[in-house]
C-alpha cells in the first residue's frame, strides 16, 4: 500500500497565515515563511498554500511570500489563490512551487484546467473543491455544492460531477475542502470524501475538520483518500508531524518516514 501524506495547509492573506472557522472569524497566527520552515523541519510531507482572498480581491497571488516559502524548503509546495491564467501558473512555478491549484477560476473557466495540464502536466494540476452540504435535488443529487469565492458564492454544482469533469479534463489531484467542517476540530467530512475518493481515479486530499490524529486515522480508514490536510492542530501546537505519523504508523496506517 501506497504512504498516505500528511499536508499542511498555510492560509494566508495580507502576507499573514491565517486560521477561521467555516471560511469565517479569520485570525492572523504567524509568519508564513517561518512556519513553513519548522513544518519542513517536523518532517510534514508537503505544504500547501493559499492566497485565500485573491480570487475575491481579483488581484494575483502573493509572489514574494510563495518565493520566500519556496527558497527554504525541499518537499513538494502546492499554491492558490488568484491563479487565472498560464501567465499566472507559469509564474508561480517559476518562483518555487511545484503544484498549482486554482479553484474559483477553474469553475468560472474550466478549460484552465485542461490548458493547463496540456501546458505543465496533470502532474502540476491540483484541483481545489470548496463543497458544502444541501438538500439533495436532481441539480445536486450527490447533496454537496460547489462554492467559489474562497467559500462564499454557491454556483449550483454538483461537487462529484464537478470531480468527475475536472479529472476528465486532466486535473492530477483533487483538494476536497468540506466548508461544514473547516476549523471545526471535530473531524473529517467522512461521507463526502468518500463520495469523490471512490468516484475518481485520481489522488484526493481530505480536508477540513482535522482535530487529533484519530481523525487522520479515520479518514484514512473509511475512503480511498491519498492524503489529509492538516492546519489548527499543528499551528496551534497541539501536535506535532512526528506525533501525528507515529501514532497513524501505530495504528498501521502507512505513512512516510518521521522523525
């Protein structure tokens, strides 16, 4: 059996990490660059970053802050946020990063995905979803919608047939954030990650709702999820990346070696 990653998510906006809850209550926590210096240092397997309101400013992504990540650490670094064009991708790999996820722009545009795999590699291409549970109806029959505008703006899409179109037009990876669950501590969205880790073929990350390393278990345990997304229990320093795979190792979940 393939590792499981461990990713920690870096939110950022005005240059500042930054934690909420559902999507709201933003609090600034620390210095992006330094935080993804000690993550690296605890042995985290990636580190993703987003620029959470370029979409809705309308304005680029943070660049200096992606090339000062980029320059200090040596694991895989996906970033989004702002990101509507080649010009935009090509700029953000250039500085550092790996992966690029773009989201909003994906929806409002959804040949940006395939121009973009055609042009980078579906390798580079990182699909983030923003899903959130409704009524289940015969535009929505999985009962999960697809919110743009880091969260803000529902736009009436079904989240697994958005899953299955993404993947159809070369999207390498999926980033499934569940909004009822963001910052919530209590736990993954278990039923929704499940819905799209089984539906596609391609690698899904868990996110939103990671709490304790029992969560990580159980998401693992209970989808077809490649890997889970980290931020409040690690920025908050309630565990560290060691603890966290030591005690998924325990419990025979295969993870990548911790220090």
């Amino acid at each position: 059996m393939l590792s499981k990653r461990i990713i920690i998510c870096l939110d950022v906006r005005e240059g500042k990490t930054t934690k909420g809850i559902k999507f709201k209550e933003n609090v600034d926590i620390g210095d992006p660059v330094a935080m993804a210096e000690e993550y690296y240092r605890q042995g985290v397997d990636e580190l993703v970053f987003y620029d959470i309101t370029a979409s809705s400013d309308k304005r680029d992504i943070i660049i200096d802050v992606v090339e000062g990540v980029a320059k200090n650490i040596f694991i895989p670094f996906s970033v989004g946020g702002g990101i509507r064009s080649l010009d935009n991708m090509h700029r953000v790999l250039a500085a550092g990063a790996e992966k690029i996820s773009i989201n909003t722009a994906a929806v409002q545009d959804p040949d940006l995905i395939y121009r973009g795999a055609m042009t980078f590699g579906s390798q580079c291409i990182v699909l983030g979803m923003d899903a959130k549970k409704v009524d289940k109806t015969p535009a929505l029959p999985s009962g999960y919608e697809i919110y743009i505008n880091g969260g803000r703006t529902p736009v009436g899409i079904d989240a697994v047939e958005w899953a299955k179109k993404a993947r159809d037009l070369g999207a390498g990876e999926i980033c499934l954030n569940s909004i009822d669950a963001d910052g919530t501590n209590t736990g993954y969205e278990l039923t929704l990650t499940s819905l799209i880790s089984e539906t596609v073929s391609i690698p899904v990350i868990a996110s939103g709702g990671a709490g304790t390393p029992e969560h990580l278990r159980d998401v693992f345990r209970e989808s077809d999820a490649d890997a889970a997304l980290i931020a409040s229990m690690v920025h908050y320093q309630r565990y560290t990346v060691a603890q966290i795979k030591k005690y998924l190792s325990k419990e025979g979940i295969p993870v990548r070696e911790f220090i």
